[in-house]
C-alpha cells in the first residue's frame, strides 16, 4: 500500500471512530431521558381504625394498637406487616408501606387481609381472651389502596 493511499483509508477509519462515537453518544441521552421518567406510586394502604362503642371498657386507656398484614386470612400464619403504635387514640388514621414490614424476605404488593387488634399482652398470632380486634371488610385488598376502614367490633 502507498503511502498516500494509506492516509486515505486512514481519513476513512477516522471518520467511522468519530461517527461511532457521535450515534453511541446518542443513546447515552436517550437512556437518560427514560430515566427521568416518573417515578411510580408509592405502596401503601390506608385507612382509619375506629372502635366499636359497645368494646370501649375492654380497652386500656393508652392501648396497643396493632395494624396487621399478611398474604393469608389464617391468623397462625405469619403476617409481613405488623405495625404497633403505643398508646393510640380512636379514630386512628394508619398508613402501611414497605418500610413497615417486619417479615424478612417479604415484599409489599399484590392483594392481603389487613387486621387491626389491641391484644393485652402486644403480641400477634391466634387472638386469645381479653384481645378485640377487626377486620377490613373488603379483604383481601390491594396494595395501593386507600380507605381501608377497619372498625375494632369483635372481642375474645
């Protein structure tokens, strides 16, 4: 090859680096313009916890009020969430999210049955006696719903 036609083909790989190197710039904004994007809803369920009038001897003046949410209506099985708030006053406006979960390996979403109860010893699992509770009535719900009442109706 002659050294002016090697400058030439030179010239030519030249412009193709450059030319690479312009189109992959490119992208790089377009990824990051979908980025920007929105970012989604947060995953959450709220409501408020109210208490039946007919329990209200029943409860502690500052009672233990857990808000509880699992993948499954059978209270023996673990639930993910389990959100205690000492000394709650009724009506009580919760809010459940991913932060709250206390079941590790456990993620936040699809459809649970959300629970609220005042046990007298603060622990969860079977309601034994001296423990009233309720459920939603709309169980099981999904995750990102808003309204989930729940009155405190039933004592054991």
């Amino acid at each position: 090859m002659t050294r002016a036609a090697y400058g030439r083909s030179g010239s030519w790989i030249f412009v193709g680096v450059v030319a690479a190197l312009l189109v992959g710039l490119g992208g790089c904004a377009e990824k990051k313009e979908e980025k920007a994007a929105a970012p989604p809803a947060e995953a959450a369920i709220s409501g408020t916890v109210t208490l039946d009038p007919a329990l209200k001897d029943k409860v502690a003046k500052e009672p233990l009020l857990m808000i509880l949410a699992s993948k499954s209506a059978n209270p023996n099985k673990p639930a993910i969430v389990v959100k205690r708030v000492a000394g709650a006053a009724f009506p009580y406006e919760y809010k459940l999210t991913a932060e709250d979960i206390t079941l590790v390996g456990s993620t936040f979403d699809g459809k649970v049955y959300v629970t609220a109860r005042v046990d007298p010893a603060g622990t969860v699992g079977a309601p034994r006696p001296g423990t009233v509770e309720g459920t939603y009535s709309g169980n099981p719900v999904a995750v990102g719903s808003t309204r989930v009442d729940i009155v405190i109706n039933k004592a054991y």
